[in-house]
C-alpha cells in the first residue's frame, strides 16, 4: 500500500518584474495531489475482481437462490483425467519459495514434486472430500476436480481415510497439529479454513447433474457411503477461523487460469459460507 505525501505549505514567492516602470507581481502555488475515497479491490489475490463479470449472476442473492447462481457458474470448467491430476498439483501447490517442491496439505511439509507415488513418505492425491461419500471414484468430475484434491503424504492420507472433519482425538504422529478418532479427522489449524471452503465448493457445484452424486454437507459425522460430509457447523466455524491466505488465493487463481477455469466462490467471498448455510 502506497503511502500519502504530507503536502508542505509553501509560502508565495513573490518575485518583482519591471517592465516599463511597473512591477508585477508573480506567486508560485502548491500543486494538491489527487485523491479518491475508493477502496482498492485486492486483484492480485483475486478477491472481488471478478464481482462484475465472473459472478455478476449471483450478486445480491441469498440462500437457495444464491447456491443456485453460484452452482450454474462454478459447473462451467474442463475436466481433467485422474493421470492429468498429478502434474497439475505440482502447478497448484507449488511452494512459494521452492518451485521444484509442493506443499503437503495436512502435513505441511515441503516436498519434491517427483516423489509422488504410492510409496512410504511419497505424496499422492487427497480427496478432500473423501470418494466413497457419494462413491464417485476417481472417474472425471467429482473424482479429478482440483478444488478438492490437494498433495498429501501417504501415510497420512491412508489414516485420514473417508473420515468425516470435526474437532477432536489423538495427534497424528507424521503431521503434527492434525487429530483423529474413529470417525472424524481434524487438520492443523493453518488449513482447517481451506478444507471447509473444498467441502462447501463441492456441496454447490455438485447436485446430481450430469449423473454426479448430489453432495452436500451435514452436520453428522461416520455419513459411511452416503453423498454427505460433515461436520458442518465445525466446518462454518473453521472457514472464519482460518480466512484464505496467499496460498489458498493463488491456489484458486491457477486452477482459474490454467486448468478447469472455474473457481471456488467461497475462497472469493467466504462471507458467501453464512449467507447459504444459515
């Protein structure tokens, strides 16, 4: 944010020209700089800067009516193969100050972008909403949507499993500040505001249309097979907690830009999480 400049008060220079006997009179005045009262739209990162084309449908809208709009819009994108997610991760969760590493979701760790695989300490795809919810496999839509699959450490992610989030349970050795129980996960508090936008992103854009599952999140937890998540009320809570940093903006951005070219409203306008899930 660029600083104001202090105007100096300048007193007139008053220099005597004579010219024919006359003396005149010449003062310098101070230029005012310009100023405006509006505020500046945060384009860099995305938020609002696309109000007035991108979402123009849904602005003003509340509720069901709001979910609608956003769902019309947010179902415009290209779809990837499940084999195409794994060099678009390495775009999407690129360390900001390692470009050759990703960023690991619930672990938090920095790790190479070639060390993706099934193995021990290797990374693979996380669905953050879990595909036996609503069984959709990895087929392309829900399966393969960006907006929800993030880099994640084998052995975590095989203990996160298709658990519901919600608060509680023990620590998770390899990912510290992440708990589990038997039937609910929590991540550290960095993401908890990033899985709550995925859930609600994929709640709106996916509502059995073009032979999808109708997901949406409930605030029940151990939902086994059924197309629901929870535990919402949790999930609200942790979205205000942890507004969307840096990462998260830019995250959206690319996806936006380079991938599906659709974008999560709620990393936008996370206002847009209370106005539908009242």
């Amino acid at each position: 944010m660029s600083v104001p400049r202090k105007n100096r008060w300048k007193p007139p220079m008053i220099a005597a020209v004579v010219l024919a006997g006359i003396a005149v009179p010449t003062t310098a005045i101070a230029t005012q700089p310009a100023t405006t009262d509006a505020p500046a739209r945060d384009t860099a990162a995305g938020a609002h800067a696309y109000d007035d084309t991108y979402y123009k449908d849904a602005e003003g809208k509340t509720g069901a009516e709001l979910k609608k709009a956003l769902h019309t819009i947010i179902s415009k994108q290209d779809k990837l193969s499940y084999d195409e997610v794994w060099d678009a991760l390495k775009a999407t969760d690129e360390d900001p100050k390692n470009s050759s590493n990703v960023i690991l979701l619930y672990s938090g760790r920095s790790q190479s972008k070639e060390s993706n695989g099934p193995g021990e300490n290797e990374w693979n795809r996380e669905h953050v909403w879990a595909k036996s919810h609503g069984d959709f496999g990895t087929s392309t839509g829900p399966g393969t949507d960006l907006h929800h699959l993030r880099p994640e450490d084998c052995t975590v992610n095989s203990i996160r499993g298709n658990k519901d989030f919600d608060a509680g349970g023990d620590e998770v050795p390899e990912a510290k500040g992440n708990r589990t129980d038997d039937d609910s996960f929590e991540p550290r508090d960095e993401v908890k505001g990033d899985v709550a936008r995925m859930i609600l992103y994929m709640a709106v854009r996916y509502d059995g249309e073009e032979s999808f599952p109708d997901l949406e999140a409930n605030d029940q937890v151990d939902n086994g097979s059924k197309p629901n998540i929870g535990r919402l009320s949790v999930l609200k809570q942790w979205s205000k907690q942890d507004a969307p940093d840096a990462f998260e903006k830019k995250r959206n951005e690319v996806i936006y830009d380079k991938f599906q070219h659709n974008r999560n409203p709620f990393i936008d306008h996370p206002e847009w999480v209370d106005d539908i899930w009242k």
